[in-house]
C-alpha cells in the first residue's frame, strides 16, 4: 500500500458541556492518519468517544481542539460554503441504526437521490432516476425499491439503502459508525461483505467504527483502540491482535467470543484495570516497533518493548 494519507487527524478534541458546568471530554487528543484505500477500524467499548470522533472528523460537531485534514486541506477551519460543499461530498457516513437515520416521510428515491440533488450532479429528472436506480442495483437492491418507504424494508435492507445514499455524491472516504450492529448475525457478513465489494471496486477508503474486534479485524488493514476519549494503541490488524500490549487492548481481546462453546463458559474474562499502570508520568502514544503504537509512560514503554522481544 502506497502511503499515501487521505485523512489526517491530529489532537482532535471535543468536550460536551452537560448542565451548568459538568464537561464531558468525550473526544480528549486523538491522533491517527488514514491513508488511501485502506480501511481503518476503531474500536471500544460503548461511551469511549468513537461515534463522537467520527462525527467531529465529518464536522457534524464542532471541534473542541485539535486538526483535521482531508487530502491535506484543513477541514476545520473557516471555510467558503463552497468549500465546505466539496468537504461534503468527499467524505460520507453511514449510521449504526438505518431506521433513525433515513428519513421515514421521503421514498427511497428522494433519500438516495438527497445528495445528487445537493450537489446538482445530474442534469434533469430522467438522470436522476436513471442514477438511483443503478445505485440501488449497486448495493444489491431493485429498482422497483425506489418507489417505497424505509419502513418497508428489513435491517439489512435499509442499510444497504443508507449505502446507497452514501454512495451516491461519489465519496472518497466513508465513515461507517457500527454499521452492523444493529442488525441479525446472519444479515451482518452480507452487508460487510458488500462494503468490501464496494472497496474493491471503487476505491474507496473507510474508518469503520465497531465496538468489539472480531469483524473489525476482519474487515480492517489497521486498527486504533479507543478507551474514555482517548486512543490507547494502534497498529496493524494482525500485530494488534497477536502482540497486543496495552492492558486495555488485552481484555478487549479476551471478550472475542470463539465458536466453541464448552470454552466460552469456562473461559474467565479479563476485566481492564486502569490502576495497574505506571503513573509517574503523563502517558504519550509511543512507537514501541514499527506501525505499533501505544500510549505509555517511558517506563512502560521500556517494558512493552521487552514484551515484544520475547515473543
Ligand atoms: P461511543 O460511540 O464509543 O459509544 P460516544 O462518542 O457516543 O461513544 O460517546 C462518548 C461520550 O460522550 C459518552 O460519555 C457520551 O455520553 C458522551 N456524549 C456523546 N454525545 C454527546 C452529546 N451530544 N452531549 C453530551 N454528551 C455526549
Ligand atoms: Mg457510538
């Protein structure tokens, strides 16, 4: 893979103000590259500020702090309207619940063809149908859906719609927040499997965001660990799975289910304990070998080092 880095995220901050004067630092310095092609999966456990850090990357919240480029053009700072339209464009999301996030009053026509219209990308209505449906055929759909309403659709269907919709303005990058999980196991490797496809075919590079490994590790080139807003370790998917160092990576490896089920119910399952860390310093994300980083004091980092040796 060329390293050729499509999206750029440096110290990215965002605080919510709950109440008179509770702050939720729910996004608290959080840096990673993505780059071209390359899918990029973000896990952890619910509340670590995933979906916060992909919707402040998309600009759906503002940033607290920090830096975000998109083809190495500030995404964050004052922008034209037209600007920020071609920022729109680029970069496309695709939501955890498809129910929520897809318009029940409009048909599967007028939410596919949302963005086409935004972005004046075709010139009369005949276009326009002719765009929607190819888009629907795309994501495995008929055209004969473009008529309906999402509630006529399944889980997995209406995914494949919020696809499409994604699809439609030509996106370079998709950030994909938990886009399976709301839906059946069996439906789940279908709509993967199609995102893949659509990879492969399209070029297109994602930030899939999941909160446990075991699709992620399928699906992603890298992996970053998220843990209460902060970003913990990030490395290769394999490296981060057979060298995990971090204590937090560790027993979020521990709760991949296996298929066996005789050791799922004796297996123990490791509880993260924030105390076992060396606290004499603020910890910083280290390279502790090439591709692999973690958040660790010196001290720790000397020892991690040591822990990958003698493997
Ligand atoms: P994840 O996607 O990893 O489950 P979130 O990004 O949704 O985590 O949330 C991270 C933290 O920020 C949580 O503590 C959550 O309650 C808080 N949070 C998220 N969105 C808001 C918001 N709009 N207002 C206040 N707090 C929020
Ligand atoms: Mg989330």
């Amino acid at each position: 893979m060329a390293e050729d880095k499509i999206l750029e995220v440096k110290e990215l901050k965002k605080h919510f103000r709950v109440g008179r004067n509770k702050t939720v630092k729910a996004v608290d310095g959080v840096s990673f590259d993505i780059y071209r092609g390359e899918t990029f999966g973000l896990v952890g456990e619910s509340g670590s500020g995933k979906s916060t850090t992909g919707r402040t990357i998309i600009r759906l919240y503002e940033a607290t702090g920090g830096e975000v480029k998109f083809d190495n053009e500030d995404v964050h700072g004052k922008k034209s309207k037209e600007e920020l339209l071609k920022f729109n464009r680029k970069m496309q999301m695709i939501f955890q619940d498809p129910s929520s996030s897809l318009n029940p009053r409009m048909t599967v026509m007028d939410i596919i063809a949302e963005g086409l219209d935004v972005h004046k990308l075709v010139k009369d209505e005949k276009e326009r149908k002719e765009r929607v449906e190819e888009l629907l055929e795309v994501v495995g759909l008929n055209k004969e859906h473009a008529s309906r309403f999402p509630h006529e659709f399944s889980g997995g269907q209406r995914q494949r719609i919020g696809i499409a919709r994604a699809l439609a303005v030509e996106p370079d990058l998709i950030i994909a927040d938990e886009p399976i999980s709301a839906l059946d196991v069996s439906i789940q490797a279908q709509v993967v499997n199609l995102l893949k496809k659509l990879q492969k075919d399209r070029g297109l590079t994602y930030l899939f965001i999941a909160h446990d490994l075991s699709m992620v590790k399928y699906i992603s080139d890298r992996i970053g660990v998220m843990y209460l807003g902060n970003l913990v370790e990030l490395a290769d998917s394999d490296e981060l799975y057979n060298n995990p160092l971090h204590p937090y990576t560790k027993s979020l490896l521990t709760a991949i289910p296996l298929p066996d089920p005789e050791y799922e119910r004796n297996r123990e399952r490791v509880a993260y304990d924030p105390s076992v860390h060396d606290t004499s310093e603020e910890p910083k994300f280290r390279e502790v070998s090439p591709r692999h980083w973690v958040l660790c004091t010196t001290k720790e980092f000397e020892q991690y080092k040591i822990e990958l040796e003698s493997k």
